[in-house]
C-alpha cells in the first residue's frame, strides 16, 4: 500500500463555544479527488482553510509527504503552503495586477524566480486554461469564471502537491461553471491530487475518488459516489443527496 | 470752512479730508471712506507686492521644500504604522494607538516650540530651526496618514491577505506587495487632504524663524508697514500652491488608477 501525500488527523476548531469541526480525519492518496459535500455550515470551508492553516485548527495533526507539517514555525508553514495550492469561492484575485502578474508574483516574490523565467512559466499556466489573450487584462476586466482560472493558474504555476477548491464556482453564473469544469476535470485527468468542496454533485460524481459527507462539523459517512448517492447508509447523507440532486439537477 | 466745489489740486481722488460731500456724505457710514482709503493706496499696494515679491516666491520654495520632506516623512512612517496597527501583536497595535493619539493630540505650535526650544536645548542637539520645521510636522502628519493608509487597508477584501498567504507568502511580502499597492492608491484622494493641510499648516514654522512664505510676509509688513498687500500676496500664494499640488495629485491618482477597479468619476 501506497503512503498518503496528505494526511489529516483529528482536526478541530472553535469559535467561541460553537465547535465548527469535531475531529475530522483522512488521507488522500496521490491523483485522488476529495469531493466534500454537506449543507451550509457543515464544516466544509474551514476544514479546507485549517489544512493549509488560513485558519487556526485548535487541535489536529498534518502530515504532508510523511512529514509532519510544523505550522507554528512561520518558515516551514510558507514552504508548506507553497505545495498547496487553494482556490477560493470568490476567486480573490489580486485586483492591482494583470492576469499574467497574478500568476507570475508567487513564483517571482516566494520562489525567487527571475522575472523573465516567471512570466515564460505564467504564460504557460495562462495557456493551459486557455486565457492566453487576456493576459494582459485586469481582474475587474475579466468575467468570473475568466478569474477562477486565472486563480487555477496562479495555483499551478506554484507546482503544488495538492490543490485545495472550496466550491470554486459557487458565484459563477450557471453559463461559467463549464469552463472552470473543464480546467478542473483536465487537472484530475493529469493526476493532480485535490480535495474539493462542492454542491455540483454531478461534476462531483462524475470524477471523484471518494466523497466525503459532512455535518455539523464531523464527517459522517464517505465512499465512493456510487455508494454516496445511491446506496449510503446513513439517512441523513440520503435525504442531503436526494434535495441536492433535485436542485443541481441529474448527475452525469 | 471754505466750501468748495470738489477735489482740489493737490489733494488726492479719494482722500475724505480734501474732499467735501456736504449733506449727501452719509455720516452713518464711517467705513465707506476706508474702501475709498484702501483702492486709493492700490497702486501703492501693488508695488509693495510686486518688490517683495520676489522675496516672498523664494519663501514659497522653502515652503515646499518643508511640505514634501515633511510628507515624505510622514508617508515613510505612515505606511508601516498603518500596516501595524492592522495586522501587528497586540502589543504593537497599542503602541501605534498611543502614538496616534499623542502626536495628534498636541498642537502644532507646542510641538515645535516643545521640539526646538526644549528639546533642542535641554539635550544640546544642533538642529536648524527648517530641520525641526519638517521633522515636527513630519511625525504630526505621520499619525494622520497612518489613518488614512489604515482605513484604506481596512476597506481591501479580506480574501485579499488570504489568497497572499495561501500561495505561500509571508504576511511581511503579503502586506509589502498585495496590501499596501492597494491600499496606497485608494489613499490618494485623502492624502490630497493632507496635502493641503500640511501646506497650510507649514506658515506656523514661521515662529521658530524658518524662512518661508509667512515670515518673509511678516518681515517685510512691519518694515514697510504695507500689511494688508503683504498678507494679501502671501494668502494668494498659499492658495495657488494648493491648486497646483492637489491637481498634481488628481493626476497621479488618474495614472495609477486600475483600469475597471475603481468607478471613474468625474
């Protein structure tokens, strides 16, 4: 058996006396796509934010590459970073800079790369998902789903080992959730490893490795998408998975 | 009293003892006769304006001189206070606090005589009286722009500092290449403000005996006693480098405007 390039143990984190996660724990295995699926408030967002530590898990251990993950120490929590990528609901693009520069700071400010060799490399990423001619564009000049794969981009360009997405086209308009789909399904064809929060459950079952259910903070029932969607075992991930079945319509 | 029938020879156009109005002169007005009084010395004003001109533009320099070295100042300290008191220690943040409210808190003319005659003195540093001009008025406008970087940062989404971190940026590069180009360029309408306040309040240095615009108003009014024009000319100045300066900055703030970010106004 393989070892997993990302292992999560017994994640916790509080706000206040609202426990927002209860000890989530797995593993995610080289080219797997995590989907994780749950209601609103389910724990989703910030179990994907405590894994690259945007948020503060309270307890919980992180191994990446058999390696624990040192998040107090800030040197090995910005190398840790740069080999996890994340793509945000809302794109956050950064708004002062081009398509092109966006892709190009990380590489340029964090690894250190020259500035010519960076922008061979962004104009590469900015290829791949096929934003070539609008390189040159502000984020305020591109549509949302022209910004999710800017940010896609600028995650790659990093060379991550993982890639976090939470629910990266929940503010796309239905017409824009293909082409982010598309770059997104070209990743996981290439063997990048991801774990995904979403509400497209078609998308979700169509590529996923595993699903992972959520609620209320604890991870409920996972499997595969097969067995999430037609045959699961708790009532509750079946009654979720029929309602959101009839919202994001047939899966496919 | 002789009457006679207008302005005698001699006497000058407007000048009320020459000149005799008899009943239609209203008696109830006394200061009627001081507006014939002041255009009656225009040309005379005038003169003293254009010989101390001259003078008073050299002053403008020094004026200048003291505005941009005291932004500059400001805007070094500023920056990073703002950056601080957002994202420093707790520890940190109260001290920017306090160090906000104390130099805002103080007024200028204290600062400067507290600065140059007390400090100066009591600790014998050699300072010149236009090196404490912009070092005081520096640290003052530091506090100030330090809230106006601050707000700027504050108005930023905060997916901004997030997505900075996530690609592996410490919050030093974070804030040093995401935040403040930001929130810089969202400062420039209010720092236009600080402008126009720092210029204005630059003619209080004239009582440590810096030679700007004031001063040279000032020195020149007693000698010549010609006040009004003095003062006047010295007033017009402050009001054209206000023009220019913030027109500057309009400008700066329309080149370094992010094509589809901000709504262009007007």
């Amino acid at each position: 058996m393989t070892a997993p390039i990302l292992r999560i143990e017994n994640i916790s984190k509080r706000y206040g006396k609202k426990d927002v996660l209860k000890g989530a724990s797995f593993d995610v295995l080289k080219g797997d796509l995590k989907i994780l699926i749950g209601p609103s408030g389910a724990g989703k967002s910030t179990l994907l934010q405590c894994i690259n530590f945007l948020v503060k898990p309270d307890e919980g251990r992180i191994w990446l590459d058999e390696q624990e993950v040192h998040y107090a120490h800030k040197r090995d929590l910005c190398a840790y970073r740069q080999k996890v990528g994340m793509i945000f609901q809302d794109f956050n693009l950064f708004d002062h800079l081009t398509a092109l520069e966006n892709v190009r700071i990380g590489m340029v400010r964090v690894k250190g790369m020259g500035k010519a060799e960076a922008g061979e490399r962004a104009v590469m990423e900015l290829e791949r998902v096929g934003l070539r001619e609008h390189m040159q564009k502000y984020p305020a000049q591109l549509s949302g789903g022209q910004k999710q794969r800017v940010s896609i981009a600028r995650a790659l360009a990093m060379d991550p080992k993982v890639m976090l997405l939470d629910e990266p086209t929940s503010a796309l308009d239905p017409e824009l959730i293909g082409e982010v789909h598309a770059v997104i399904r070209d990743l996981g064809n290439n063997g990048m490893t991801m774990i995904m929060a979403t509400h497209q459950i078609g998308f979700a079952s169509s590529l996923a490795s595993e699903i992972v259910f959520m609620e209320d903070g604890r991870i409920l029932e996972r499997g595969t998408p097969d067995k999430i969607f037609n045959h699961a075992e708790n009532a509750r991930t079946r009654e979720f998975c029929s309602k959101i079945t009839e919202l994001y319509g047939e899966r496919g | 009293m002789e009457r006679k029938p207008g302005p005698v020879g001699g006497a000058s156009l407007f000048s009320m003892k020459d000149r005799e109005y008899g009943d239609t002169m209203p008696q109830k007005c006394p200061h009627i006769p001081h507006v014939f009084k002041v255009i009656e010395r225009m040309p005379e004003s005038l003169i003293a304006i254009m010989d101390a001109l001259p003078y008073l533009l050299q002053g403008s320099m020094v004026t200048l001189v003291v505005v941009v070295g005291a932004m500059g100042l400001g805007f070094a300290l500023g920056a990073p206070l703002a950056a601080g008191q957002v994202y420093g220690h707790p520890a940190l943040r109260r001290f920017i606090a306090v160090y906000v409210w104390f130099f805002r808190g103080i007024p200028l003319l204290v600062f400067l005589f507290l600065f140059y005659f007390g400090l100066c003195t009591a600790f014998d540093i050699n300072l010149s009286a236009f090196a404490v001009a912009i070092i005081v008025l520096g640290l003052i406008s530091s506090a100030y722009q330090s809230q106006i970087f601050r707000g700027a940062i504050l108005s930023l989404p905060e997916g901004q500092f997030k997505a900075a971190r996530a690609l592996g940026m410490s919050d030093f590069k974070a804030i040093s290449f995401i935040i403040l180009p930001q929130a810089l360029r969202l400062s420039i309408p209010g720092w236009s403000n600080e402008y126009s306040i720092l210029l204005k309040d630059s003619a209080v240095t004239y009582a440590l005996g810096v030679a700007e615009i004031m001063a040279r108003a000032h020195f020149v009014a007693t000698r010549t006693y010609q006040h009004l024009p003095l003062y006047f000319a010295a007033g017009v100045i402050f009001l054209v480098l206000t023009w220019v300066g913030t027109k500057g900055l309009r400008l700066l703030e329309e080149r370094a405007r992010i094509p589809g970010y901000s709504p262009k106004g007007l």
